[in-house]
C-alpha cells in the first residue's frame, strides 16, 4: 500500500508556520514530530508538546504496518470520521452493554474478534474502551490512546502505558476524538523516515 497523498491547502501550510514560530519541534525525530505538530494543529492547544508520550521506534512500527494495510480500528464513529484516508472499524453501533460491562469495551471485544492482532487502534472517547483492550492481551501494531474526560481516562491511559504495549497516550485528562484522529493521520500522510536519528520520547 502506497503513502497517501494529499495536497496541503495555503492556511493549513500558515498554520503550521505559525506553529513552529510559538513551540519548537524541530528537535523530535521526524514521526514523533509530525504526531505532536498534527495534534496541536488540530486542536490549537499547544501544551500538547509537553502533554504526549511518543516512542519513534514505536510509531516507525506502526508507520510501517499501516502502509502493509494494517487495519486501524476506532472506538466509536467520531474517532472513525476523522481519519480522512483510510477506513476504520468501529463496532460500536453492534455492541450491547452488560453487567460490568460497558457498551465501548463491548464494542472492543467485537473489532478484536474481527481484527486479531496487529491492527492500529485510536481510541479517543471512551476511557473503558482502552482498558478493555489492555484486559484482552491484544498484540496491537499500536494503541492511539487520547480518552477525554475526568472520570478514568487519565488512570486508562497510565494503565496502557504501563502495559509496554506500543502507544501513543497522553498525561492529563484531555484528549478526544480529533487528537485520536490526527495522530492516525499524521501517520498516514508522513513519509517513511529516512536515515537515523537518535530515538525519542516526546512528553514527561
């Protein structure tokens, strides 16, 4: 499968200018560097240099797998909306919750039985969503985990990262379906890196 191509519109070319002149980036090794630039021009918030845990090694992998066809599953439509080029699987129309068991974590065990392993996951809503992917010892090509909210999401994404699964997550409460999708997205849009650069994790 061959990288996506787009063509890049004058103001979102601005923006990213104007970007760069308020957070330096130019440090990061070119995947982790595209995530947190896509991120923040997503969401016009630029604590998230500083917010995101990033691997390279980690998204190089992922990279790598997604232009291999790799599936990408979301853990509900808004998340799926927002990946401008490739198709996800979102199973939360089919899902019922149970007893312990929330509708969003029902709908991971479902894409998990279609998907197997070696997908890349974006989760960006639902904290159980996460949590429940952890529970069922998937082997992921990566986990997007961006949950929003007060209630769970920061502990979720704490959880996937003390997992060792391969992920991008972030440290605070906030995230959402449009951060989820523009890290997927700057995935898909970027180049395959070149040469070496000395591994990095953005974020604390």
């Amino acid at each position: 499968m061959t990288r996506t191509a787009r063509t890049v519109h004058p103001i979102e070319e601005e923006s990213y200018r104007r970007l760069r002149a308020r957070v330096g980036t130019a440090h990061l090794p070119p995947l982790t560097r595209a995530v947190v630039e896509r991120v923040i021009h997503s969401s016009a918030d630029l604590a998230y240099a500083g917010d995101l845990v990033c691997d390279e090694a980690s998204l190089a992998a992922a990279h790598a797998a997604l232009h291999a066809g790799a599936p990408v599953v979301a853990d509900v439509e808004m998340v799926a909306a927002g990946i401008t080029a490739r198709r996800a699987v979102c199973r939360l129309r089919d899902a019922v919750a149970a007893p312990g068991l929330t509708r969003s974590a029902a709908a991971v065990r479902l894409a998990y039985e279609e998907v197997g392993d070696g997908a890349v996951w974006v989760v960006g809503c639902a904290p159980t969503a996460l949590t429940e992917l952890i529970a069922l010892g998937a082997a992921p090509a990566l986990v997007v985990g961006l949950p929003v909210g007060f209630v769970g999401a920061a502990e979720s994404k704490a959880a996937l990262r003390a997992s060792g699964l391969p992920a991008v997550s972030n440290v605070s409460e906030k995230g959402g379906s449009a951060v989820a999708a523009a890290v997927l997205n700057a995935l898909l849009y970027a180049p395959p890196p070149t040469g070496t650069h000395p591994a990095a994790t953005a974020g604390p």
